[in-house]
C-alpha cells in the first residue's frame, strides 16, 4: 500500500502470481477494435443527421481531439501502474479513494448501459435475414447475452481468440462492399436530396453518434495484468485499431454518399440495405451477418472491463466480497460476471438514441477523472519509471486533455439550449452521475482503504 500519489516502481505493481493465460498483441487488437469500434456499424444515422461533408469532417477531426489523448493517457498510465482495475487504480492512486470510487462506479454503470445496446442491435440484424425472429426478440437478446457470459467464464485467451474471428467476420464483409462500391458502381455520386446545413442540435447529435463509435481506450486497462508485455502490446494494438476503425469509418460513409441511398434508409435499416442496393441478397446477407459478428464481439470484449471492476472494488472492500472470486481454473472473475450479466439482461430494451447520449456523458465523466490522475501524477512524481511518456510539459498535458472534454461539453449544450427531445437521456446521466456521490457518502467511505 502506498499514500495517495505516490506510485512505486511498476514491477512492484504487478502481483506475486502472474495469470497463466495473457493476450498477445493480435488478440488485444481485436479486443480493442471491438472494444471500442465493431466496424461501421452505429454510424449509419450520421448522414441524415449533419450531412455527407460534416460526416467526413467529424470522422476525421474527433480521433484527434477525443481518441489520440485518450490512447496517449492510457498508454502513459498504463505503463506506469499495469494494475487489475486500470483506471479506478489510477485515480484512487492520484485523487485518493472517494474519487477513486465515483471512477469505477460511473464507469460501471457506463458499462452496464453500453452492454445493453449490443443484443438489441444483434436482433435488428437478424431480422435482415430472419424478420419472424422480431417477434423473439427479448428470447434472443437474453440469448446473446448469455452466451457471451459463458465464453467470458472460460477465460481471457478464448474471449481473445473468438475477437479475432468475429473480428474477420466484420471486415471481410464492408472489404467487399467497399469494392462493389468504388468499382461496380461506375458513376458518380446523386447529389442527395434534402440535407440542410445541420443546426446545433442535430450536430450534437452527430457528435454523439462519432464520439461513440471512437470511445473506449481506456476500457482496455482494466485487464491489463492479463497481456503479455503490457507496454509494448497496447501501443501496437491502439495504432493497428485506431487506422483500421477510422479507415472502416471513412469508407463505409464514402461508399453509402456514392451509392445514393436515402440517409433515412440507411438510419432505418443499415448497412445491411447498402449491401442490397450495390450487391443485392448475398451482400445485403453477408452485411447483416457481419452486424451479428460486431455485436456479439462487442459484447465479449466489453464484458472483459465491466467484470474486472467490480472484483477490485471488492477487494477494496467498497462491494460485496463474493465479487472477488476467480474461476480456479479460468481465472476469470465468475460471480463479476455472472452478477454483471444479470444487470445487463434487464436492460436491453432501452431507446438507443438515449442510451448513447446516456453512454457518452457517464464515459466522458469518467474519462475526465483520468486526465486529471494524468496531470496530477505527472506533477507529483515527474521522475516515477514510464515505459511511455506523453511528450508533454504539463501545459501540454492540460491542452491535450481539454480536446475530449469541450468535445463532450459542446454535445450536451446542443441538447438543452435546443430544447431537444433527448432533454430526459441528459438529466438521466446527470442522476447517475450524482448516485456515485451518494453512494459514497450513504456509507461505503467507512469501508474504503485509507491509502491508494
């Protein structure tokens, strides 16, 4: 145990058992690309709402303001403490427990939120190839979700490895669509019809919608204990994500503004409908497949984080204690995961314009806390051992870590000085973001380790 702010040697972080089963880096790749991303899946809404040239200009200007500081704060962090609980041990370390615990308890619910998208989009792109499974749709949705559970009770290394294959099921898919795009169809782009320049609402709503398909680097540290060569495997596997998303991004908008589609038909029926118009039935199919792929991987990858949390608050004494049991075979936290799983399956019918708004602002939360460990860290021990070093005085630090929150505060000003109808989503997240605060102070600070 160490006094809040100071941070030993990272060797001395790492446990005197080490995992047996660690991801490389191809896995933890695929991990953060779905983590993260899934694929173009999520974006199809964005050209109806600020129109094509907004949409490139936000798909290529947020990862400099919102992704790149959050990958270059998890890499620096990371390599300074590859603790179990990643960011919640940055900030109890940098802020001390309280802000430690609104880290993790915002960042829980963030996840329990995020989670209950996923089976939801997996029925609308079954319902591409099956439109009688609609009528299942809650069966499936707990189906998907419970099956993901069991593959994330059996460890790590096979979660790691179904990423990677789900990972190929999502790309090989838009990989064709882009070439049935850009070389079958052999003339130029219709101008779309009825796409006003956006107003601020309907740009906060874009920025929404890019913000949360580009958030979620830091959802990788919670595991961090569980990849070999932690430093090393992160900084590769956020570079080969970061232009693998942002490429998939770009073309998959390119490609819908060519093939002249309605933006109210691809908003309403995705990217499975695009794959109809440029290739017809086997296209369209193969699309609605790979959507299936990106939800169910998205599922897996971000239950790794949301069932690593709860164990190292247990062990912190901040959750119930059973929460801390480890498969003794698997290692994996199976009462976490079986408890978060749960959680999920009561929550999946949620709208998803409101989740996300929901989703951002809990994440951005969160991701502040963070930044703020960052610069705090930097200024208490400049000299603590880094494997990576942002290069940046702290000036620099604080510029950098205001790009991902003005990204933030702009979106949620444009829903409430427009009176916009997600005005609900917003004071929701408000509300969430003021449990952590009561839940603290109802009780669990008695509980809490008195030194980070």
């Amino acid at each position: 145990m160490t006094r809040t702010g100071v941070v030993p040697p990272a060797s001395s972080l790492l446990p005197a058992h080490r995992f047996r089963n660690l991801l490389g880096p191809v896995q933890l790749t695929a991990v953060v690309f779905f983590m993260v991303s899934g694929g173009p899946y999520g974006i199809e809404p964005l050209i109806r709402q600020v129109g094509p040239s907004v949409s490139f200009l936000l798909i290529l200007l947020i990862p400099i303001v919102w992704s790149i500081p959050a990958q270059l704060m998890v890499l620096e962090l990371n390599g300074m403490m590859p603790r179990y609980g990643g960011y919640y041990q940055w900030v109890k370390t940098a802020l001390g427990p309280s802000w430690g615990f609104f880290e993790g308890w915002w960042s829980w619910l963030f996840g329990f939120v995020d989670l209950a998208i996923y089976p939801v989009l997996f029925v609308e792109y079954l319902s591409f190839l099956v439109p009688e499974i609609a009528g299942q749709r809650q069966l499936v949705c707990l189906a998907v979700v419970w099956l993901s559970a069991a593959v994330n009770l059996l460890g790590i290394l096979p979660t790691g490895r179904s990423s990677v294959a789900l990972g190929v099921a999502v790309v090989v898919p838009f990989l064709v669509l882009f070439g049935h795009g850009w070389i079958a169809v052999g003339h130029p782009a219709p101008v779309l019809p009825g796409l006003p320049d956006p107003g601020f609402a309907a740009l906060g709503m874009g920025l929404f919608t890019v913000m949360w398909n580009y958030l979620g680097w830091d959802n990788t540290s919670p595991f961090a204990e569980e990849v070999r060569q932690p430093a090393r495997s992160y900084l590769v596997s956020f570079l080969w994500a970061l232009v693998v998303i942002a490429g998939m991004y770009l073309l998959a908008i390119l490609t819908a503004v060519r093939s002249g589609i309605s933006p109210a038909t691809l908003e309403s029926e995705g990217f499975p409908a695009l794959g109809l118009l440029l290739g017809g039935p086997w296209l369209g199919s193969a699309i609605a497949v790979g959507g299936m792929a990106s939800a169910t991987g998205i599922f897996l990858s971000s239950l790794l984080y949301v069932s690593r949390l709860p164990k190292v608050m247990a062990d912190d004494r901040l959750l119930p204690r059973s929460l801390r049991r480890l498969h003794q075979r698997t290692e994996a936290p199976q009462t976490s995961i079986l408890f978060c799983t749960a959680c999920v399956s009561v929550m999946v019918f949620w709208d998803f314009s409101d989740l996300l708004i929901i989703d951002v602002t809990l994440y951005s939360a969160a991701l502040a806390l963070e930044f703020v460990s960052l610069i705090v860290l930097r200024i208490r021990q400049p000299d603590a051992g880094r494997p990576f070093r942002i290069p940046l005085g702290t000036t620099g630090l604080f510029v950098l870590s205001a790009g991902p929150m003005l990204c933030c505060l702009a979106a949620l000003a444009s829903l409430f000085w427009t009176g916009s109808t997600h005005n609900g989503a917003s004071w929701f997240a408000a509300c969430a973001l003021l449990s952590g605060p009561i839940m603290w102070m109802a009780g669990l600070r008695r509980k809490a380790p008195s030194a980070a």
